[in-house]
C-alpha cells in the first residue's frame, strides 16, 4: 500500500483494493518510481509563453515562468499580457495634466492637451493657446518656459516654385516621377513667389494640376492688411470631391501688398499647395532691378531689395 509505497518524491500514490499505484506529478514524466523534468520550453506547445510579443520560457523544476519584455507581465493562464501603463500612474512617467494613452504592443504615450506645451512627461501652460497674448498683426511661437511675437510678413521662407502654378497641367509627355510633387515637410510661414508674387487660389482646381495630383486651394477669401492674421481652411481636391482632407492655415497680407500663410504638413501624397498670380501687372515694364508688386494697394514696379532676406520691396517707379 502507499505506506509501504517505493513512489518517487515528485509522485503521488493511490490506492485501489489495497494497492498502491504512483503517478507522476504534473511537470513530470516517468513511471512514478522514477520521475523525471518535463522541460516544457523545448516544445511550443507545452508553454504559453508568446514569443511573439517578446516572451522568452524559463524551465523550472516541474514547471516554467515566462520572462516577459518591457510592458508586459506573466499571468499563469494567458503568458505575457500588456500592462495598461496609463491605469496606474506609478507605473508611467506622464505629467499629471497630460493625456495617457495604452497600446497593446507593451507601450503607452504621453501627450499635453490642448493649451499645454511640451514633451507629455512635461506640461506647461501655452499661452499661445490660452489667449491672444500677441494681438492679431503677430504670431504666437511658445517655446520652454516662454513665448515670444513674431511678425510672419518680416520672419518667413520664400517659395519660388514655378511648377505650382494652376496652369502647370500635368499631361501624358511628362515623366511621372519628375513632375508630382509632395508637401509634407512645409511647416510655418511661407510666402509663395514666382515672376510676380503669388497667392493660393480661392477656388478649387483641377486634379493633375500644381505639380500635385491633389492640388490644395484655399476655401476662403484673402485678408486685408487691416484684418491682421486669419484663419482659413485648405482644402485638396480628391477624387471623393473638391474639399477633402482639409486642414487649417492662417493667412495674412502685408503692407507691401503680399501675402504669407502658415501651412501645415499635410499627411497625404501627391498633395501640394498652389499658387496663381495676385498682381495684374500687365502693361507695366519693369527693369531686371524692379519687380511688380503692391504698395498701399497700387500696383508698380519696385526696387527689389537684395540685402533683405525677407524681400521687402522699396518703391521704385510706380505705374
């Protein structure tokens, strides 16, 4: 019987009718005299760890654990599980006012909301977006521990791109590859030039037009310089309609008569802005040191100012 039972450590005996019969514990192999480790990492099948998510099996004496990568924790009965890093604060870095968000891949990120500036594992109040600390005429840049008021008519970059113009019409002699064009890098105020200064049209052009196989227009009309810095909404004619994907900009005319706006990268492929002519310069003749441009509304030639990195015109000799 068990008491008189020759059964290994690692079994256990029954009886039945007065006989003692060993069995192997679970983890173990063997007639129950003698019992073996069943390593249960050398067979897939045999352990939950997920290897996929960065599971890795560690055998134990009858038995196994899981070492689990960063972000997960080992539960007996599923393997390497996500930790929700966001359910529990001590268990992320995120400042007290920024948004947690879990993922299922073992991560999580950290955002500042809206009126908040900086990294999500550290907030700051934007002032640039509580208020209008700068006024209408000036853009509000925040950096860390403060902001400052930039004029975007004396602090932007110069597009001098001819293939935005709406009459650059994509068409079958072109190469595919040299013509199309992408702006998601654009980002922050630009001013758009060509032989005359230009302006984004106000009105939907075609697809295959601009350089771009989704032109972006500008729905909304443009701001006088009275008006300061406006808010306007871009917009891509793709093939779901004139107006999609659309995003904010702002726009806003300078003294000298053009125009900068603050555009946005835009998330999509072959998606760029267009442009077409504000001036009605026909009839005027300019010399190379002039260029036609706007002056308190008049249109004339002006001395081009080469030494000004910003392109402010000087007024030469008006119409």
């Amino acid at each position: 019987n068990c008491l008189d039972s020759d059964c290994h450590p690692n079994a256990t005996c029954s009886e039945f009718g007065g006989y003692g019969e060993c069995t192997c514990k679970e983890g173990f192999a063997g007639d129950g005299i003698t019992c073996n480790d069943i390593d249960e990492c050398q067979d897939d099948y045999t352990n939950n760890c997920d290897y996929y998510y960065g599971g890795s099996c560690v055998n134990t004496i009858g038995s196994y654990t899981c070492n689990c990568s960063r972000g997960y924790k080992y539960i007996s009965e599923f393997g390497c599980v996500d930790i929700d890093e966001c359910a529990d604060s001590s268990l992320n870095d995120c400042d007290p006012v920024a948004i947690c968000k879990n993922f299922d891949y073992g991560s999580y990120t950290c955002t500042c909301p809206y009126g908040y500036y900086g990294d999500g594992r550290h907030c700051e109040v934007n002032e640039c977006q509580q208020g209008t600390p700068c006024g209408s005429n000036e853009d509000c840049v925040k950096y860390i521990g403060s902001y400052s008021c930039n004029d975007p008519c004396s602090n932007h970059t110069v597009l001098n791109d001819p293939w935005r113009s709406t009459s650059n019409i994509y068409n079958s002699s072109y190469s595919w590859y040299d013509w199309y064009h992408c702006d998601y890098e654009l980002s922050g105020w630009y001013r758009f030039k060509g032989e005359y200064d230009q302006q984004i049209p106000e009105h939907c052009v075609a697809e295959n037009s601009c350089g771009a196989d989704f032109p972006i227009w500008m729905n909304g009309s443009h701001p006088t310089v009275s008006d300061g810095i406006v808010n306007r909404t871009a917009c891509s004619n793709w093939y779901a309609g004139c107006c999609t994907i659309p995003n904010n900009i702002s726009v806003k005319m300078c003294p000298e008569g053009f125009y900068v706006y603050k555009l946005q990268i835009r998330p999509i492929c072959y998606s760029a802005y267009c442009t077409e002519s504000n001036h009605n310069c026909s009839g005027l003749d300019c010399t190379p040191g002039e260029e036609c441009g706007i002056v308190d509304g008049v249109h004339g030639c002006y001395c081009r100012d080469s030494s000004n990195t910003t392109d402010v015109m000087q007024q030469g000799s008006a119409e």
